[in-house]
C-alpha cells in the first residue's frame, strides 16, 4: 500500500505501529469548492484499504458552496480534495482531519479560507 511505497515502516514503528500514526495530531487541509461525496467516498476507500474510520471535520467558512457537476473547474477540485483526504487519512490514519473549504478558487477565498484555518486550528 501506499505506505511501503514510501518506505513508512520505520516511521510508524517508532509511534508504536501503523494503528498509532497521527493519533493525537491534526491535519488542516484548504480546497476550493470541497467534494459533495467526500465522505461517502473516504468511506468506501477505508473499507478497500483496510483503514480505521476517519476524523474529518468540514467548514466552509465562506459558506459551502453549492457543487455545480458540469464545471470542469469544481469537479477537477473535488479530485483533488477527496485525493488530498484519502491519502492523508492513509499515511497518518489516527490524525483528525480538517477540510476547511474555500468557496471559490477565484479571488481571496482560498487565502481567506486559509486566514480562517490559522486563527481556528493554529
């Protein structure tokens, strides 16, 4: 799996295991637009990776923004977001995650989504 692709072993035998990685640490994660299937779908990718369930909380601080399917732009950031997540949860599986959602990739959003997760989770 992805971690012995990157050669974890070593890492997660010094916390105790691969059940230990993250545990106790948050991960803050900013994209524009979010996914409206992200839990759905980290779901779906714990189960084929023999993953614990994750600690994902979500804030749109600007609003969430209602996905539009036919933008290329939104569903080419929901890729990215669930890609972002997924994998997060998966190198560091005892980890909280934070998605703090942007509500545009145009304009300040993503650096006012970014002012909103330093004054929130440090």
């Amino acid at each position: 799996m992805l971690q012995n692709a990157y050669d974890f072993s070593r890492a997660y035998n010094l916390v105790g295991g691969i059940s230990n990685a993250g545990n106790g640490e948050t991960i803050v994660i900013i994209d524009a637009f979010g996914s409206p299937t992200i839990k759905q779908d980290v779901e779906v990718f714990d189960q084929a990776f023999g993953l614990p369930p994750i600690h994902l909380n979500i804030y749109c601080p600007q609003g969430c923004p209602a996905f539009n399917p036919i933008s290329l732009n939104e569903v080419g950031w929901s890729f990215d977001t669930t890609l972002d997540v997924e994998y997060s949860h998966a190198m560091a599986p005892g980890a909280t995650i934070e998605l703090v959602v942007a509500s545009t990739n145009f304009g300040n959003a993503i650096n006012n989504a970014m002012r909103f997760a330093l004054d929130n989770h440090g």
